[in-house]
C-alpha cells in the first residue's frame, strides 16, 4: 500500500490530464498513487488513462461515475483510498517535482500526530511564486479558519489523513452539486490542526475571464451548500463584523436552502437577530 494518494476529480478534461501525469512521472518520490475520479466525462478522458496506465511508470486507478459535481467525486475518492494520506490535485494543476517527496517528509517529521488531520502548503503561479503573493503568517500549525481570521486569502494545497477525511464527507445534496469546501475544513478544524509546510506544492493556472459571474451561479445553483457554509462560519467566528457578516449571508441563503439541511443545522437565534439588517440589505440588493 502507498503513503499517499493522489486524487483527480475530471470532468471533461482530456487535454490536461497530460500536464498532470508528467509532473507526476516527474516526482523524486513513488511512494504514491494516483486516483483518478471521473464525474461522467463525455470526452475521450477513460481511453487517455488507458493510454498513461499502459505505460506503467506509476500506480495509477480509475473510476467513472455518473455526473454528480466535485464533492460526489471526492466522497467517492475517499471511499476508494486505503493510503494514510489524501490529497487533491486539480486536472487544471499540477505538482512541483519533489511535492510527494515534501509531504512524506513533513508529516514523517510531525511531532503528535494524533493532534494533526494533516498538512497545508502553498499553491503558486510558477515553482517560486506563491499565488497572489499571499504567504502563510510565522506559525506551525493552524486551520483554514485560523488562517482567514489572521488575514491570509491565498489558496492551499491541502494533504488529510484519510481516516479524517472519511469521517467528515462532503454533503451530497438533492439537486446541487456543490459544497463550499471550507464547510467540511471549518468541521475538521474544531477537532484537529495542520501543520504548516511553507512550501509551494501545487502549481495552478489563474484564469480569472467570467470568473465573477461563474462564482455568482455557483451560488444561485447551490444554496444548500452555501447555508451549510455560512451557518458554521457564522457560530465559529469569534465576536465581530465578520461573524455578522457571516450571519447575514446565512440568512439570505435560508430563503432558497432545503428545509432538511435548515432544521439540523440551525443558526443561534441571537445570530438571526444580529443578522437581519444585513440580510435584508442583500435580499435589496439581490446579492447572495
């Protein structure tokens, strides 16, 4: 059994999954493989992944499901791994050659890794540049909140214990196909840390052309997910204009979230309170 798994949620992706493989063919260390979760392409993504696995430079597996969205696909990653360790690279990224290498390194060094549901490194723009030169505080271990609380926007790879992973699932919901990932990171961070690899791992693309209106339909098409985000944002945000903030939008998307999802995961009345005004001015202005 490898250390790691790799994890490729695609989607009609055929002709990037090439940039992926050869930085993985590329890594100092094997000690790993590559999972890949195809969410019902259309193109010819399964004969490309023939033609990588008959090369057999690395352990590379397989699955095509109906599409469902990316969280679908990364309950279905998780259920398939066995390693210890999980993480997702993107078909849009790729790793920087000794990213495997660092990860085991890291999490082999940990002290109390029983404290730890893993590590958070850097993303970049290029192999020495971080993205939106967004560099992690002078820390060891934190969360995702922790991280937004101390002014830090940038994007991370994120490498989890698996078992973590597998207690925590993205909510699978009727009728949408996408959850904020934070949600279920928000969830890990009550209980466990990360610990902080200053490193870039992942080298991604930025294509920012559409990119507010994509983010705007993510929203309207997934307001289940997005409740479930703001609620927990809303509670685990200490005292301030961010926890109303939080709380305001959480309101707004109760409008159009399922009653099912609403009655489990409540917001604290004294929240609906604080809330309201800003809730009501983004119902006005009809903002999400």
């Amino acid at each position: 059994m490898q250390t790691l798994t790799v994890f490729t949620p695609t989607y009609n992706r055929q002709d990037m999954l090439g940039r992926v493989y050869d930085s993985l063919k590329e890594q100092t260390n094997k000690d790993f493989e590559w999972l890949i979760v195809d969410d019902g392409s259309t193109d010819s993504t399964e004969d490309v992944v023939k033609g990588f696995k008959k090369e057999n430079i690395i352990n590379i597996r397989y699955y095509k499901r109906e599409n469902g969205g990316k969280m679908r696909a990364h309950n279905d990653g998780v259920r398939h791994t066995d390693s210890p360790l999980f993480v997702c690279l993107d078909s849009d990224d790729y790793f920087t050659k000794t990213a495997v290498d660092d990860i085991l390194r890291a999490w082999e060094n940990a002290d109390d890794k029983e404290s730890l549901a893993g590590i958070v490194a850097h993303k970049g723009r290029s192999e020495t540049e971080v993205l939106y030169d967004q560099k992690f505080p002078d820390i060891e271990r934190t969360t995702i909140f922790d991280l937004k609380l101390r002014g830090f926007n940038g994007e991370t790879t994120l490498i989890f214990r698996t078992d973590i992973l597998k207690k925590y699932p993205f909510p699978e919901i009727e009728r949408e196909k996408y959850v904020p990932e934070d949600y279920v990171y928000d969830l890990i961070g009550q209980e466990k840390e990360l610990l902080v690899c200053p490193k870039i791992l992942t080298v991604c693309e930025i294509v920012e052309s559409g990119y507010t209106d994509s983010v705007e339909k993510l929203r309207w098409n997934n307001p289940t997910g997005w409740y479930l985000y703001y609620v927990n944002r809303a509670k685990f945000a200490p005292n301030g204009v961010l926890k109303l903030k939080y709380a305001a939008h959480c309101l707004r998307f109760s409008l159009l979230a399922e009653d099912s999802y609403k009655r489990e995961n409540r917001l604290p009345f004294s929240l609906v309170l604080a809330g309201l005004p800003g809730a009501i001015l983004l119902s006005l202005r009809r903002k999400l």
